[in-house]
C-alpha cells in the first residue's frame, strides 16, 4: 500500500538516457532567498537563458551538472541551479485561471473528492446571478457538474468541500507542493520542500 505521505524520493527517478544533452538539462531558478520562483509549474530556464543570464551576471550558480558544452574559444559546465542576484517580490494574488483554481483545490472535486475528469462549476450559478469570480467558481468533476446542474447548493443538496475563496500566492505554492514533478535532478532537492516528514 502506498505511504499517504510519499517522500520526495519515491518521485527522483534515474537520469534519462538523454540528460547529457543539453535540450535535457533546465537550470532550477532561485530567487535571492533561495526559494523556488514558482513551484507549481516548477521554475525553470532551459540551458541557454541560463548560460545568457550567468554571463550578464544576472545569477549565480548553486550547482552544476555534469554536462559541458563547447564554443570555439570556451567550455562552459551548465549549471543545475541557479539563484537571482537581486530578490523579485512575488505578486500577493495568482491569476484567475482554471489552473489555479484546480490546484487551490488540490486537484480534486469540491462535491465528491474524485481526481478525475475536472471541470468547474459555478457555486451559484450564473442564471442566479452567480459570477465567474475565485469565490463562486470551484473544481467538480463532470459528474458532479451535470448533476447539480443551475441549481442553487442548496437544491441540489451539494455544498462544495471547502469555501472558494481567492487564494495567495504563497496558498498556491503550498498547495503546489504536495504536488512533486514526476523527475527531478539530485541537486534540486535540497530547494524543493515538498510535505515529507523529517527524519529525527
């Protein structure tokens, strides 16, 4: 049976064949605090905005891989991770998007809980005067969807799972985290602070 709390280890998968390419090789992107820009989608430059922002001095570099590319006059190790010379404050409030409304719910139906086959729905509905807004609109399922229909909760006896409401930037990352991309390079570990338990 599957531990409910996976360590991020279950999701570090051996390196791909191709990790020695440089099209393989994305560069973690930092800011100053050494916290990941985004974590869900996960920050990262490909190789060349890296090597183009590591010779404007624009980052520094946290950690290499093992790939070098070659020009006529140099040998340049590509860097794994990055971090910004200078802090960029992040917005207080995500964008209102069906993405970020899926993962402020964490990916599942706010009427049954089932993963599958997301929509969204309107919590009053928009003939009731309802608006498309972060604290009206929440994931459901399609079969959740069809059933509640225009119906107020209500009438239709579905009430969603937890109050919509607009989240934070900071909620969204949160949420981002128990979410770990399928594969990550050994060197981004130590930045990617996904829900595992400490060891004592």
């Amino acid at each position: 049976m599957q531990s409910p709390h996976p360590d991020v280890t279950d999701f570090v998968q051996p390196a791909p064949p191709d990790l020695r390419k440089p099209e393989s090789c994305p560069a973690l992107v930092l800011n100053a605090d050494f916290r990941p820009l985004s974590y869900y989608p996960l920050s990262l430059w490909s190789w060349q905005d890296t090597v183009k922002a590591v010779f404007l001095d624009r980052v520094n570099i946290v950690s290499n891989y093992d790939t070098v590319v070659h020009s006529p006059s140099t040998d340049f190790v590509l860097p794994s991770v990055v971090s910004l010379k200078t802090y960029v404050k992040p917005p207080r409030y995500p964008a209102f998007t069906r993405f970020n409304v899926f993962l402020r719910d964490g990916f599942s139906c706010q009427y049954c809980g089932e993963p599958q086959d997301l929509t969204f729905d309107h919590v009053i509905p928009r003939r009731a005067g309802g608006r498309t807004t972060w604290e009206n609109v929440v994931a459901a399922c399609s079969p959740c969807n069809l059933r509640k229909g225009g119906r107020m909760p209500k009438q239709a006896k579905m009430t969603p799972r937890q109050k919509p409401i607009q989240p934070t930037v900071y909620q969204l990352h949160e949420n981002g985290r128990r979410f770990p991309p399928n594969y990550c390079h050994d060197s981004w570990q130590d930045y990617l602070y996904w829900d595992t338990e400490l060891e004592p």
